[in-house]
C-alpha cells in the first residue's frame, strides 16, 4: 500500500511533516507540497479535496490516503465567500459561520466522493473535537463526568455496499463483523503507531499529553 498524509496546513504545525513519517506514513503532503494556495489559514478544502480528485485518479497502485481538512475549523471564518442563506436566521454569527462551513466541507466532499471510483473504496469520515459552541439554541456534543470530559465526534463508514453511522448498534455491529478479517493488519498498523510514538520520545520529539 501506498500510504501518504494530506492537509491544507503548513507541515511545521504539530511538527507533521517529521511526526506523520515516523508514524509509518510514506510522506507528508502540506499544502506547499501540493502547490495549492494559502487562502487566510492554510487552503481551503475545495483546492485540498481537486488536489486529492487528482492524486487518486493518478494511483496506479493500492492506497491509504489520510486526508486532514482545514475550513472547518474554529472560528469558521475561513471561507468567508461562501454564505448559504438558509442559515441567515441564524442569531449568533460563530454559529452561523459554523453552520456555512460545515455545508462548505460537505459539499466539496460530495464532490470529491462523486468523483472517484467508489467500487473498491473504504471512506472513513471522523471529527477531532467538538466546534465549541454553546449558545441559547446550539450546545457542543461535550460532557463532563465523574471528573473526566468527554467529547462526542461524528464517526461514518462509507463501503461499496452502504455507508455505516456507527451511532447505530445494529451498524456497528454489522460493521465490526466485517472487520474481523482485517483484525491482522489493523494490529500491524497500531504496533508501527507505537513504535514511531517509543522512537519520537527517545529522540525528544514527542509532542503529547500526560
């Protein structure tokens, strides 16, 4: 497998052009790489998502592509041209630029989906926090209990056969029975995971949390 990392960010934050290599990815493609446009933070996700139209075309071989998306993110300003005027009742203006950014993202990823062969394709879509809002009308899918905080993130699967929510027991079930038969290279991926996170700490490197 060909296993590379995208985003529409400079590689110098979070370090990812040095961390995503030795996590066992191949490369890591930021968005001087791709020769897309910074546009505010970083380019925006309809340039990532032609970019990825492209690469995945060009693929001769078998892939793992993990794609990282930037106009999502707080404070939702990032495409500021694009405005949907079904959202314009909404009060709050990070509320609705959230709203507008969110649509923004879905529509270029539809985009994107429509236009690659999805006969031999696994889509994993996830968040990596919550948006953060808490307004009158609109609350973050966050919690705090026994001490701890939980945040609560979209997870879907999308397979040649359907698209799974795994907020849907009977989905989830489904779905981990088909994945049974890739239990082997999933163990595979984790053990590289760990040893690219053991080498990033002797070398000083590392950057998490306690």
């Amino acid at each position: 497998y060909e296993t590379m990392a995208f985003h529409n960010n400079d590689a110098k934050f979070y370090n990812r052009g040095w961390s995503y290599p030795q996590m066992g990815y191949m490369n890591f493609y930021d968005f001087h790489k791709m020769n897309i446009p910074e546009r505010i933070w970083g380019a925006n996700d309809e340039d990532l998502f032609n970019y990825m139209t492209r690469r995945v075309k060009d693929s001769n071989k078998p892939f793992f592509y993990h794609i990282i998306t930037m106009s999502s993110h707080e404070p939702f300003n990032y495409v500021p041209e694009y405005k949907n005027k079904k959202f314009y009742s909404i009060e709050d203006e990070k509320t609705r630029n959230y709203f507008n950014s969110i649509q923004y993202l879905d529509k270029n990823l539809e985009i994107f989906m429509k236009s690659i062969d999805m006969k031999n394709t696994l889509i994993i879509i996830y968040g990596d926090h919550t948006n953060g809002i808490n307004t009158k009308y609109f609350h973050t899918t966050a919690k705090e209990y026994d001490g701890k905080y939980f945040e609560f993130v979209p997870l879907i699967i999308i397979t040649p056969d359907k698209t799974f929510d795994l907020s849907i027991k009977a989905d989830e079930e489904y779905f981990a029975d088909k994945l049974s038969y890739s239990r082997k290279e999933y163990d595979g991926i984790k053990k590289r995971l760990s040893e690219g996170r053991k080498d990033s700490v002797y070398e000083g490197k590392f950057v998490g949390s306690k």
